[in-house]
C-alpha cells in the first residue's frame, strides 16, 4: 500500500493541475481536506467538488472539464477500470469489482485489507500525503476524524489496523490524544443527562430517550447536574464522579441482561484533537465527524471543508448552525419512519420515507433506528427515500453480528440494484443503492434473497 500511496504520489507531482472529487459524508470532506491541503503545498491551485455519488452526469460533467488529472477520495473504486478518457488517480476503501487493480488506485481491499474498519477513504488519501510532504503528518487528525466517521472504532471500541498507525502519527506529532473514555456520544458539548437520554450501542434501558429519567438516575448517585444554570457536561466531571456513573451504568446493562460483551462497549478509545479549543465539537473526532456530516449533506460543502482546513471563526459558526438544523432533521426523520412503521420479513425489514426523509441522511437514519430500542436488530435494515428525480436511494445497515455470520450488504446492495439498473456498493455492514422509482418491490425480493443465501 506504501508503494502504490509514492506511486500515485509521483503522478500528482507531475501533473500542472488536480481536480478533487470527493464524497460527502464526513469521510469524505476529511478525504477531500487532506487531498486539497497536499495539492496546495506542492504550490499548485487545486479544484474541488463533493458529490453524493458518481453517477452519469458527474462522469460527463468530468469528461467535459478535462481536467490534467481528477483526484477521487472516498469514492471512485467502482470506476476505477472505466472512463480511460478521465486522467484519474482514486484513494478509496470501498469494495470494488474484479478488474480495480490499477496502478492508480489505492484501496486496502487490494491488497486483502479490510475497507470496513482497517482504513478510511480519509485514511488513504492521507498515505498519499504523507508520501509527498513529512509535514502533512498534520493531517493526521483529519484522517482520524474521518475513520470515526465511517463508524470505523465501533467494532472494537477502538481503531485499528491501518488506522492505528494514522494515529500514531496524530500522537508523536502532539495533534491527537487518545484515551479510555465512555463512548457515548456528546463528551464535550452534550449536558451529562442528554448524553445519558441519546446513548444508543448499546441503549440503556428505562434511560435512553428518558430526559427526566436521566436527571433522576444522576442525582439519585450524588452527581451535581448543573453549575448554577449551567448544565455540567462529561468533560466537567471529575474522575471519580465519570468512575461512578460508568459503573453504576454497567450494573444498570448486566441486571438487564445485557452480557459482558455489550456491556463492555460502553467503554473505548475516544479521539481527542489537542490543537482545538476543549468543549468544542471540534475536540473530539466523532463529534467533529458530526460536525461535517451537517455541512456537505445539506449542499454546504464549502464549510466543511473551511473547517477542516483549519478557518474557524465564520465557518464554524455556520457549521454549528448547520449542525442544529441536522440534529432537527434527524430527530424528525426518526420519527417519521417509525410512524411509516418498519416492515418486516424473514431476512430483511424496511421502511419507505418517500419524500419524508431526504435521501443524504436517510442513511444515518436506518443506522440510528437498527440501533434504537424499537427495531430488532437480528436482520438488516433497509431504508427507501426518494430522490425526486424518478430515483430512489436505498440505504442498508447491518450490524458485526450479521457479518460475522456471512452478512455482506457490499455485494447484495450492488446485484439487486444492477439487475434492476441501478448502482449499489460500499461495506458489509453499511452499503448503498440507487434505484428507478417504482422498483422497490423487486429491489426487496432480489436483495432479500441474496441475503437469505449469505447467512444460510
Ligand atoms: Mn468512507
């Protein structure tokens, strides 16, 4: 991998000019940084454009533009045997079809690394950096970011692999710290109670969604809520006082049976960006990875990208607003496809959003709902939103358990959408299609029995 990231590293060298053309979620605005910061320090102009997917239209908008050479981060690995007429280096971690194996292309699923947890599509593209410029070991925190993004630290509570080594560049170069802390999302700008009220992975029973509930249990165990009337967030709290709560919160999980495996997860590696202000969502890489996956989503890619490049003061502002609006957006996009109600079947369940959820977050949507008190989480979920123009994107989750038993949503997602015309691909635990309106129905029946074979 080394060897390919100085390969494509002496191709961008040599080129007068670079187009980026990244993804949107936050590993794909961290990707696309990363690539933006290289090409600027080799003191050349770059270019660059985030895109929800590659898809026909971007391809001949490319082709058109004729760029020297156009840099995909985070996207790309299904092109990258087509399109010659496109000079194109890709640093991707999706699954890609047989045939990928170019010598512009870097992706760990070449050269048999897992994609799903190993290394980012921020992660690669940082190889690539780092080849071209010492300093850039700068960046590492944004390749960090963008793996805590991708959910990449769920499996074992910690990155690993490739990633591991990204963050040893974080540490010795003192931009990010890592440390055994509660998982739970929100350690730096959440109150301890709304911390406590959205933890999910694992919920916590008779908590999770419960505010009042939530103050109770606290100050049933001592723990002072508020500073006069401000609310004390987790990093407010002393050692002992996160001690107890961590503790009385196992208790709470094993009485519930929930088992030592899952009741250990509440516990794990959080990322810490020492260069950035403390109580910033900017400290901390999930919540920074939240921050971003705000912007591009909603069309305001130029502030996700500002941020990451280190302009704060007006950007993260819009961010944070953009941020509140998102966390609006996904509380209403919940509730709305639990009204529309989960369908179930045998190996799949789903839920169709129509225009009630829009199609770039109605991902993290079925992920939160898989992961939510409600839904079962023994088979995949599979969310529908419409796109509005005649397509339909399609959204699967799956969790570790279902992969481990042979779950591979990559593979499922891409067959049942190319029987049908349409494009699919990804992980194995989180994958993603787009469909002609009205295939729906056929869509479910080939995915499903795709997937009825994967885990028989
Ligand atoms: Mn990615």
């Amino acid at each position: 991998m080394i060897n390919r990231a100085k390969e494509i590293g002496d191709i961008i060298k040599k080129s007068k000019e670079v187009h980026i053309v990244s993804h949107i979620d936050a590993d794909g605005i961290t990707a696309g940084s990363i690539a933006y910061q290289t090409v600027k320090r080799l003191g050349k102009e770059p270019s660059i454009d985030f895109v929800k997917q590659l898809d026909e239209a971007i391809i001949e908008r490319l082709k058109n533009e004729n760029h020297a050479l156009v840099w995909f981060t985070d996207l790309g690995s299904n092109i990258s045997a087509q399109y010659p007429e496109i000079n194109k280096i890709i640093t991707d971690h999706h699954s890609c079809p047989e045939g990928s194996n170019k010598s512009y292309h870097l992706n760990p699923h070449l050269f048999n690394i897992d994609g799903g947890f190993e290394i980012s599509g921020a992660g690669t593209t940082y190889l690539v950096s780092k080849t071209l410029n010492k300093e850039n070991i700068d960046l590492s925190p944004l390749a960090i970011i963008g793996a805590c993004g991708d959910l990449q630290d769920r499996r074992l509570g910690k990155l690993t692999g490739y990633n591991q080594e990204i963050l040893k560049d974080g540490e010795s170069s003192g931009h990010v710290k890592s440390k055994i802390d509660i998982r739970y999302f929100g350690r730096e700008t959440r109150s301890i109670p709304k911390l406590l009220q959205y933890a999910n992975n694992p919920i916590l029973p008779g908590l999770s969604g419960r505010e009042q509930a939530c103050i109770s249990f606290l100050q049933e165990l001592g723990i002072r809520v508020q500073d006069g009337d401000n609310w004390r967030r987790w990093i407010d709290l002393n050692k002992s006082e996160r001690m107890l709560i961590v503790s009385n919160i196992a208790q709470l999980l094993l009485t519930k049976g929930f088992g030592h495996t899952i009741t250990k997860r509440i516990l794990g590696e959080v990322y810490i960006l020492e260069k950035e202000e403390e109580g910033t969502e900017v400290h901390e890489a999930k919540e920074f990875a939240t921050l971003l996956n705000s912007t591009a989503r909603y069309g305001q890619f130029d502030v996700g990208l500002q941020v990451c490049l280190g302009n704060r003061d007006k950007y993260l502002d819009e961010a944070r607003n953009l941020l509140l609006g998102h966390r609006a957006n996904l509380v209403e996009g919940l509730q709305f496809a639990k009204e529309e109600g989960i369908q179930k079947r045998k190996y799949i369940q789903f839920f169709h959003a129509g225009t009630g959820i829009r199609d770039t977050i109605v991902g993290i949507v079925t992920n939160m709902l898989l992961n939510s008190e409600e839904v079962s989480s023994d088979i995949p979920l599979v969310g529908f939103a419409d796109k509005g123009d005649g397509e339909i994107k399609v959204s699967a989750r799956g969790t570790q358990q279902l992969v481990s038993k042979g779950l591979n949503l990559s593979k499922a997602m891409k067959k049942a959408a190319n029987e049908l015309n349409g494009v699919g691909g990804g992980h194995n635990i989180a994958a993603g299609a787009t469909i002609p309106k009205g295939k729906e129905e056929e869509f479910l029946e080939i995915l499903e029995s795709e997937i009825k074979s994967q885990l028989t």
